[in-house]
C-alpha cells in the first residue's frame, strides 16, 4: 500500500540524509520524495511516498520521530488529502504529429513550455495517476525524457 | 574567547569532570585549552579504548561519559565505542576534530565524514560550523544524550572552529522542537496495567536495562514483593532485581535460565519493563510467551510492538510508571493468594533445573572462578565483561543484587570492550572494587589500555578466563557444525602474566584450583592494576542453551543428570 508522509522537519543541515538514510536502513524504497520550506522558514516540509504495509509503516514513523530534527510525522488518509505532482515531458513530435500532441496536451490541461522543430515540451500538474495517463497516451509518439517532482500533499478542511 | 576554550566551558556547564581522549592534529588547539584546565584528562593508547571508558563510566555513575579523538583514523577508531553505546543506551558524548571548514569535502589530509559514518549508531550529531554555536550545540548534545532514551551523540569540530575568536557566552535556554520525551506514562494505561497484574495467575516481570537507566528497582522490588510476582532480567538488566531474593529468575533468553525460560513460556501475564524483545532473549517469536498477556513499559515508543504484538502499551520513564502502578496495587482490593501455585511451580522448576556445571578433577572450572570472584567481594564488585562464553558465566555464576554493577556489552557484543569499560568503571567509582572478566581472546583487542591502567594507577583487576579458543564460537561450532573448529583455537598466545608486568601491572598465572581465591585476593589487596590468567577447562560449554531459532523452552544441556 502506498503511504504519502507529510514529515515536517527543522531546516537543519543534514536532515535529508538522515531521514533517506532511515528509510534504506529499515527496508523501505522511497517512491517519491519532495521537500521545501513551510511558512516558517526554519521548518521545512518533507513529502514522501512509500510503498509499505501498516506495520512496518507505524515502525519507520515511529524511528522517524526518534530523529532529533524531525518535528511532526502526518501519514495522510488518501480520501482526506489532495495529493499533486507536477511533471515536463520532451516528446518527439514534428509538424506531422504536432497538432495531435497539442490535442492531448489540451485535454489533459497540459501547457505547452516549448516546441523545436522535432519534440515539444509539455507541463502537466495533477495527480501521479493523470500523469501517467498522459506518458502512455504520448509513449506511442517518442517520450525523450520525463522529469517529475514527486508528489507534494494537503489535507482538505481547515486544519 | 578561542572556540577551544569555549568548548572547555561548555563541557564544565555540563558538569563533566574526566575526559577520555587521545589527541591528534585536528584537536591541538583542544588540547591546548584542555592543558590549562581542571578537566581530568585520561590518555588512552587507542580511540575505540577511550570510547568504551566513556561507556564503563557513564554506565557505572549514570553520569554522562566523554571522549575526545582526533580527525580521520582517531574519529574512525571511535566508531566500534559508539555503536557499542548507542545498543546499550548509554549517555555518551564522542568530540572528534575534524579537517578546516574550508577543506571539509576535498578529501584533505585525515578529512573523514565521521558525522556521516556514525549517522546509524548516533543518537544524534552536530558538525559544527559556527564557532558561536559551540556553547549551544555542547548544551544540547547532553542533553539529548543523558535524557529520553539514552544514547551517543557527536560533535565533530574543525580546527578552524576550535581556532577561532569568539565572544563566549553560556548558552541559553534549549529549544528542540522535535524532541520531547515522554516521561510520565499514561494514567489510564497504568490503570489497565494494574488491573491485568492484580487479575494474573502466572504473571512474570521482564526487566531489562531501561530498569538500571531508570534508577527503577525500588518499586519493582516493591510492585514484585507485593503481589508476589517473580522477576527475570536480560543480560542488560541483571542487577535491577536482587538475585538472592527468592523471586529472582536470574536471566532468561539464549542463555537464561531454565526456571526463567520456562516461568516466561508458562506467564499468563508478562510484564516487560525497559527491555526489548530482542532475538537473544525471544528465541522463536511466534512461541514466545505465547499464553501470556504483554504490558510492555519502555521510554521508546519505537521499542513498543516492534518485535512482538504488545496488549498494554506504556511508554514513559520505568520508575515513573511502575511507581504509579504500585500505587494502583495499593489502593485496589485483592486475593492475595492467588499466584501460590504460580510460585510453587517456579519454585519446582527452580528445584528440578537449577544452575550447574560439572567440576572436573584436575581443571579449574570457569564458572568457579566466577563463583569465587563472586564469595570474595561478597557480589559487591562491578563486575565488567567481554563477550564470549566467559561473558554467559559472569551473567549466570555471579549473585547480581545492585544497579550500576554489571557492565557488559549487549547489544553489540563487542569483544574488547570489558577491559576499557572497567577502567572507566574505576574512574568513576573510585572506592569499589572492579573485576573485569576477560576472555583470552576479548582482552587481547584491548590490551594496550595496560598501559592507561598503569599510568593512571587504576586498580582493575582482570581475570581472564583462558581457555585457548575463541569459545563462544568454538561452542557453535561443536554443537551445530559437527566439531569444525574452523579458527576457533588460539592455544598460540602470549603470556598474559609477563605482558602485564612489562606494562608495569601485576600479572598472575592461576593453573590450580586450590590457587584461585588466593590469587582474586591477593591482587584485590595489591591496589594495582591486576592479570590474572586462570588456565580454565578449554572445551567447557555454556549451558542451558537455546539453539537458534528455537522457543525458549526448547533449551539444551544444562539438565542435572
Ligand atoms: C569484535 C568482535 N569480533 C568477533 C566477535 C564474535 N565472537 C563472539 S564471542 C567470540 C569468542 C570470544 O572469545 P574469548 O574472548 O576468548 O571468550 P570465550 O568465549 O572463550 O570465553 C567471538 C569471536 C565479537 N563478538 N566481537
Ligand atoms: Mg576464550
């Protein structure tokens, strides 16, 4: 099952190794992993994805808050989270297939970022399962490279 | 102010009084600022010695231990030392030098990422890079060191930063948001805790070394006596409830004790006090304990169902918890016979196994050397160890009655550290006597500290129970690998006796039994640093034991025939 941890973590040096280092230690494979700085600027949040039964999950958050720095560890509910990822696709395509790539581009709500004479650089925000989607639908044409954020979560509601 | 005076002060706030250490280039300018300072300093012949003192004394006067190496080869030779007190849980504070913060990652001479090397065995790490930090970090490193679970933290310190002049000032008030022990256990699951033990049959206690940390055996002693709850401890453990009280079980585990294996597998109630579940005392996890009900109390939620599915969960300090159940004890009604035939049955599996081994006409038996070291001082000594069959003996033939006595090496199982930790022992505890059982392998990965024994006058006494082998895995070997001794014999050894007097200490050689008291006594009463190499029964085994893989029960040898 897959987990996204929301870790919020003091912005000290070191702190990234620590907790990827936690992670390989115990056993797990961090599918995703995203980090940048929260409205305090001394706190950063740490958003990773892992593929994990419950209890080996409980173990790793519980030696997660073991580490000095780690301030607060949220497994997210998946029903009361809005979860994103934003990707930049290079497909190639040239003027035979352009108007097919920006077509799917479009119904995707992709932007266009750039266009040569044989690829087109696409954007695309959503959930890691809108993105894969589009990397299928565009793999036919010749995706050249992917790069893809990790994805990044919030709770719905207020709190 | 320099940055290595700072670093003296910083030390002196935290109360620390020696130092174990060895210096090198990265920490002159340390050591310079130590020079005029009253900080005792204790100079050891190798880093991973000054390591495991550090270790003997903070486990020996709960006090927090200090050690200090150079950069590179000095910080690397720690790292054994720190893993071997992050296992155990000691408070530790290893201070390494490290290359100029402008060289820091081209690989300069004696540069190594110590703080990345020791990320797994830390409790928590600094490499400092303001010198205006130092009073900060320093105050915080004993802090997180001496509280919540204990454990080794490093500071790793350029020479750039001890060099530096700054503006001292005593640091403030510590603020970690990310770490906050819990100390006081939760009332409702005290109350709960309560109810299950006034409520067992067959309840047994489970202490480990979280008991000896938490200073706890007053009220397991009273919690035990007043519901008539036998005790058994873990190697860690041993000490936290007297042994010659009628409920002791003495250890349980791989090398437990009958009675202690069986009370464990026969509890309709166990209650683990500051232990772990770990693999050396469970045998087989499905079968541990398997008809009993588990209150697990520990200061480390991570420790609480990561083995073995807990019922009464209770994270909080040990002496807090069991405090507050005792008072629920109390101030409950109660059948108070109702664990008799509970204890009658420990009582019979106490009669029919208990302890023994076989003397053997012409050898001296290495459990009797313990049982005289164990009349002599009157089970009064700290008693330190290395690790291997000797290690076993000094857990099972020695009468364990006092916290802060035993000091042996858990969790790591590391050879070579008994000898160095009964030095710091010593330092820290002066007026008590201190043995050290060695085994004639172990003391040989520290023997050098000879040296720091007799330069300092430190009157440890050694008894090396030498029995020509690499025994522990000798006894594997013979027992699950069809007699194989493959590298286990190490007959080629030197004369321990004469080593020790070129060190200037008192060596002995012990080759019959009649001469083993008089030589524990003469070199207790010499007040020398002391070798004594009793020639044991080399193919001696320790018994009970629970083959891997095994339920507790399940034990081999060690029956009376
Ligand atoms: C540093 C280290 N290396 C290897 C081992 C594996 N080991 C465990 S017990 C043992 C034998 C120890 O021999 P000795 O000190 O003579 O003790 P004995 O078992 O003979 O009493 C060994 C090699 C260890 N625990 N620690
Ligand atoms: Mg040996």
């Amino acid at each position: 099952m897959k987990h996204i941890l929301s870790v919020l973590v003091e912005n000290k040096p070191g702190v990234l190794a620590r907790v990827a280092g936690l992670f390989s230690r115990r056993g797990f494979n961090i599918d995703s992993l995203a980090v940048g700085i929260t409205e305090n600027p001394d706190v950063s949040r740490m958003t990773i994805t892992v593929d994990a039964e419950e209890h080996p999950i409980e173990q790793v958050t519980k030696q997660l808050h073991k580490l000095i720095n780690v301030i607060k560890i949220t497994d997210l509910d998946a029903e009361k989270t809005v979860a994103r990822e934003l990707a930049l696709l290079k497909v190639k395509s040239d003027a035979k297939t352009r108007a097919e790539v920006m077509q799917l581009a479009k119904i995707f709500r992709a932007q266009i970022l750039d266009v040569s004479r044989k690829t087109i650089t696409i954007e695309i925000t959503g959930t890691f399962e809108k993105i894969d989607a589009l990397e299928q639908l565009l793999q036919p044409h010749g995706v050249v490279e992917i790069v893809r954020t990790g994805r990044i979560a919030i709770e719905r509601g207020e709190k | 102010m320099k940055g290595s005076e700072a670093i003296i002060e910083s030390l002196k706030a935290a109360g620390v009084e020696v130092v174990f250490g060895l210096p090198g280039g990265m920490v002159i300018p340390l050591y310079d600022a130590l020079y005029d300072s009253d900080l005792k300093h204790f100079l050891v012949r190798h880093e991973q010695g000054a390591a495991h003192m550090a270790d003997g004394y903070a486990r020996a006067t709960g006090r927090t231990g200090v050690c200090i190496a150079t950069s590179g080869p000095g910080a690397t030779n720690l790292v054994t030392g720190i893993a071997n007190a992050y296992m155990d849980s000691t408070p530790m504070v290893a201070i390494t030098g490290q290359a100029r913060s402008d060289l820091i990652g081209t690989d300069a001479f004696q540069e190594a990422d110590i703080t990345g090397i020791t990320e797994p065995i830390v409790k928590h790490s600094y490499l400092i890079k303001n010198p205006n930090d130092i009073s900060r970090i320093f105050k915080e490193a004993f802090y997180i060191a001496s509280t919540g679970r204990p454990g080794p933290v490093l500071i790793d310190i350029p020479a750039d930063m001890q060099l530096a002049e700054i503006d001292y000032r005593p640091a403030g008030k510590i603020d970690l948001p990310g770490y906050k022990p819990t100390l006081k256990g939760h009332k409702k699951q005290i109350i709960s805790a309560a109810k299950a033990i006034a409520a067992a049959e067959k309840p047994v206690f489970y202490a480990g070394g979280g008991m000896i940390i938490a200073g706890a055996e007053k009220e397991l002693l009273a919690i035990a006596k007043l519901m008539k709850i036998p005790v058994t401890t873990t190697l860690m453990g041993l000490g936290c409830f007297p042994e010659d009280n009628d409920l002791s079980l003495g250890m349980l585990g791989m090398h437990g004790t009958g009675y202690a294996n069986y009370a464990v597998t026969h509890s309709d109630l166990l209650i683990g006090v500051g232990a772990r579940f770990d693999d050396r005392v469970t045998g087989k996890l499905e079968t541990f304990a398997r008809h009993a009900k588990k209150i697990h109390i520990d200061m480390d939620p991570a420790e609480i169902s990561k083995n073995i599915a807990i019922d009464i969960p209770i994270v909080g300090d040990a002496k807090d918890v069991l405090a507050g159940i005792l008072a629920e004890l109390k101030a409950m009604k109660r059948e108070p016979k109702k664990t008799a035939p509970w204890l009658d049955q420990v009582i019979a599996w106490k009669k029919k196994h208990p302890l023994h081994y076989k003397d053997e006409k012409g050898s001296i038996m290495p459990q009797f050397v313990i049982e005289e070291v164990n009349r002599i001082t009157k089970s009064n000594a700290i008693l330190c160890t290395d690790v291997g069959q000797h290690q076993m003996w000094s857990a099972l033939f020695y009468t364990h009655t006092k916290p802060r006595h035993w000091i042996s090496s858990g969790g790591l199982g590391t050879m070579g550290f008994g000898f160095p930790a009964a030095i710091g022992a010593k330092v820290g505890c002066p007026d008590k006597t201190v043995i050290d059982i060695a085994g004639d392998g172990s003391f040989q990965m520290n023997i050098q500290e000879l040296a720091t024994a007799v330069c300092y006058d430190i009157p440890v006494v050694v008894c090396i129970l030498n029995n020509g082998f690499l025994g522990m895995v000798r006894q594997w070997q013979e027992l699950f690998w069809s007699k194989r001794y493959s590298e286990t014999a190490i007959s080629c050894q030197p004369d321990f006796a004469a080593v020790a007097e070129a060190y200037g200490a008192l060596g002995m050689t012990i080759t019959k039994k009649k001469d083993v008291g008089d030589a524990i006594r003469t070199a207790i009463k010499s007040k020398r640093p002391a070798v004594l190499d009793f020639r044991v029964k080399p193919e001696e085994n320790v018994f009970p034991m629970v083959p891997a893989g095994k339920s507790i029960d399940e034990m081999i040898g060690g029956h009376k025939t």
